[in-house]
C-alpha cells in the first residue's frame, strides 16, 4: 500500500515513520458523540461475545467518554507492556507499519469515520483502530506476539511471503476466536469493533470455527467485503505465539510451491 493519494486521511503532514499529531483538541462534539455511540454498542456486546483479556483491558481504560488521548493511554501502556501508540493518518506502507510494530508502538488512525458509517466502514478509522485494538495491547503475551509479527513482516517482505503473512494477520489480529470456559469467545479487532459481525462470528450456526492451524491458514484466502465463512479458533494467547515461532523461511517456500502446483 504505497499509494497513499488514493488513501482517506490526510498525508500531508507525515514524518518519515508517518506519525502525524493527533491534534485531540480538533475532534468536534459531533465526533465525541458518535465515538461515544459506536462505543455503547460494542460495550452492551462484549461483555459476553469478547475474551476476558479484552474485556478485563476494557473496564480499566475508562474510554466511554469520547474519542480517547492517545497520550494519556500511552502512558499507561508504556507501564503495562512496553508498547506506545502512535497516531497516523490512516494506512500506512507495509514495511512502515511493521517497523512499528516490531518497535512497539501501535499505530492508530487519527479520523473518524461519518455518521453513515456507523454500521460499516471499509477502512479503519479510530474507533476501528481504537477499540479494536489497543486494548489487548495490554495483555502481555498478545503484545509481544504483536512485535514478534512486526520482526516477522519485515522478513516477509524480504523473503517474498506477504501474501502468507498477511493472511495469518487477517485470520488472528482482525478475526480471530479463543476458547474461554464459556464457549468460544472473540479476539479479533475486525470482530471486536463490529456491530454485527461480532455476534455472527460467535454465535451464528453459519460459519465454520475451525481449530487453528498455521499453514491451513496461511493457505486460506479472505474476503474483504462480508462477513467471513471461516474462522480459526486458538485455546490461549500462548498458543498463537508458540505456533508462530519458528522459522516461517521454508513455509514461505512451501507455501509458493503449492500454489505453483495448483495454478
Ligand atoms: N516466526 C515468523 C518467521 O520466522 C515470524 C512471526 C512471528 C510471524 C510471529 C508472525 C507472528 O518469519
Ligand atoms: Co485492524
């Protein structure tokens, strides 16, 4: 994603790493209201279709009141786990957003989607970025596994397995389910920051869950525009972080050889 002109937000005032201020003082009240509504929706489901370590991150980041300083939460992550947030414009290229993340700093987008956007949007705006992710940001074997996808998009990029790792990133980071005591529970920010996905990806008979597999993923395609047909379901935290481990150098190749073998 170099192409940044065609990209919503405004890219004229990046650094180099394109950080951008987040200029919290400019948010109207029109902003606040909504990012409070799109928050008191997600809050009435999460209590029962999110995993604990959302929900206990949740109840402590007190961020109901509008859209949140990213500063102020910085702070306290910095204490949790290490990590900063780091506010940019929008998407960002992809070797820029895993140097971040193998850095430790979460980059969130700065704007707001419209109030027609309430039930959907295509790119990730601050609610999307926010909610979805920064909480489990304070869980610690999520955070590192977090920077240890950065080290490994970095290397991706030199190895040629993008498309692999990206698929690994859609199916966990943004869709992915957990086991709890009580049924399988959500994880995925893509799910977590969804009003109807969310419930759909935990209680729908619809879709499959199947138990995650690394390569069954990394060979599984995605859509953009529905819900998923597919999730993958890991037990713990410390699973996704063990089963990414190893070396991914010869899986790539794999990976590339089948796809070679099937075309
Ligand atoms: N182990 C992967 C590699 O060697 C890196 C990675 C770690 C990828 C964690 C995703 C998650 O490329
Ligand atoms: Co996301």
């Amino acid at each position: 994603m170099s192409d940044t002109a065609s990209l919503r937000g405004d890219y004229s005032n990046i650094g180099p790493d394109y950080a951008v201020e987040q200029n919290w003082a400019a948010y109207t009240g029109e902003q606040h209201a909504l990012y409070r509504r799109l928050y008191e929706r997600q809050s009435a489901l999460v209590p029962y279709l999110a995993c604990a370590e959302f929900n206990k991150a949740l109840a402590m980041l007190d961020a109901d009141k509008g859209i949140p300083r990213f500063d102020q939460v910085s702070r306290r992550l910095r204490r949790a786990t290490g990590w900063e947030i780091v506010p940019v414009p929008g998407l960002v290229p992809d070797e820029v957003f895993f140097r971040h993340l193998a850095e430790k700093r979460f980059p969130v987008t700065v704007w707001l989607r419209k109030p027609e956007e309430f039930d959907y949007i295509v790119e990730p705006d601050v609610f999307h970025d926010f909610f979805g992710h920064v909480p489990l940001m304070f869980d610690p074997v999520y955070a590192d596994h977090m920077c240890e996808y950065g080290k490994g998009g970095l290397k991706a990029l030199r190895l040629g397995g993008l498309k692999y790792l990206a698929r690994l990133y859609w199916y966990t980071i943004e869709f992915g389910l957990i086991k709890s005591e009580d049924g399988v529970r959500a994880y995925g920010a893509g799910l977590l920051s969804s009003g109807g996905e969310l419930g759909f990806s935990v209680q729908s008979p619809k879709p499959a869950r199947r138990p995650f597999d690394l390569m069954t993923v990394m060979a599984s395609d995605y859509h953009i525009d529905s819900y998923q047909d597919q999730y993958f379901v890991i037990d713990d935290f410390g699973q996704l972080m063990q089963e990414t481990a190893p070396d991914f150098t010869p899986l790539y190749e794999k990976l590339k050889r089948e796809e070679k073998a099937a075309a």
